[in-house]
C-alpha cells in the first residue's frame, strides 16, 4: 500500500523528469541539439531508458491531473466520495 508521501514523492520525481525531458525537447526543435542523444549517445540503451522514464513520468502526470481534475484525488486520501460540483448545485 502506497502511502500519501510516496505518491507525493513518485508525483514530484516524475514532474521533474518531464519537465528535464520537454526542456530537451524544446532544445531539439529550437536548435537541433538532443542533449540526451549527445550524453548518453544517439540510439543507446541508456538513451533508450531516459525516454522511456520520460514518457512514463508524463503518463504518471497525466493521470496524476486528471484524477486532481475530476475530483478523484481528493478521495484517495479523505476516504470519502470524490466532490463533485454538480451535486452542490442540486443537478
């Protein structure tokens, strides 16, 4: 079982390998330099890995936002149903 610190810690070490991994790709597109590439060399396994953790930390902040979102987040942790606007209006 996952604790409120875990999640918070996998959140935060994901949001900063996405946020490392759009900086390089900004750096690509506006400058043609693949900083991973020119590192670890182009079509490496070590490559290879970081831009797959990239693409699995934006997959955990995605869902991540989307659960924030729709109001499952804070379920997760009151142990309560997830709010929902709607149903403070009477809709």
């Amino acid at each position: 079982m996952h604790t409120h610190s875990t999640r918070h810690w996998l959140v935060t070490l994901a949001l900063i390998v996405l946020i490392i991994g759009g900086l390089n790709w900004g750096l690509v597109g506006a400058a043609g330099i693949d900083l991973v590439a020119a590192l670890f060399g182009a079509g490496t396994l070590a490559a290879r890995i970081i831009y797959v953790l990239v693409g699995i930390s934006a997959l955990i902040v995605a869902v991540g936002s989307f659960m924030m979102a729709s109001g499952r987040h804070e379920a997760t942790h009151s142990g309560q149903a997830p709010f929902r606007s709607d149903m403070n209006r009477g809709i």
